[in-house]
C-alpha cells in the first residue's frame, strides 16, 4: 500500500468524524450523560499530554523524589488548587523546576 494512500486515508478519515459532529449541531439532541462527559475531556487531554513529560525522565518511568520535574508538577498542582490562577502556575511551576534542577 502506497504512504500516500495512508495519509489520505487517515485525513478522510479525520474529517469525516469532526464534520458528522458539526453537521448533527442543531439537527439532533444528545443525551445529558453525553454532555456531562464533555465536560472532562479538556482534563484529560491536558493530562495526557503532561503527564508523560513530567514523569519520564531520558525515556524511563521515574516517580521518585531524584526526578526534579515531578516535584515541580506537584508543585504547580498545588498551586492550581489553591489559587486556580494558570499565570500563577506557570510562574511558580518553572521557578520550582529551575531551582530543582539545581538543587536535585
């Protein structure tokens, strides 16, 4: 099968399942268990995209107290929960990587 094939495919493929969603808007209701699971998606995007980041370190699973950006995300998730502020986790969550970086 020719890479090209795929690629195009896979674009179709794509296109396909985001329009049926903005074609059915309006035309259609959806249940409201659908729309409460909405809800999380955005939460499990962003973990799923962090969290590997922030608990790998040189391609190994490392969840222990010598992994300086695990720290650090512990640390801007406390900082999230508290304040709920995203500026304020940003500024705290690289301060404390710098500064363990050094440290640890």
């Amino acid at each position: 099968m020719n890479i090209w094939m795929i690629i195009v495919g896979a674009g179709l493929i794509t296109f396909v399942m985001r329009l049926s969603f903005i074609y059915l808007h309006g035309k259609t209701s959806f249940p409201a268990w659908f729309h409460r699971s909405l809800r999380y998606v955005p939460v499990a995007v962003v973990a799923a995209i962090v969290l590997p980041g922030i608990a790998m370190q040189s391609g190994v699973l490392d969840v222990s107290l010598n992994n300086p950006r695990l720290l650090a995300g512990i640390i801007a998730g406390l900082v999230a929960w508290w304040t709920g502020n995203a500026i304020a986790v940003l500024v705290v969550g690289m301060s404390a990587l710098w500064v363990l970086q050094i440290w640890v």
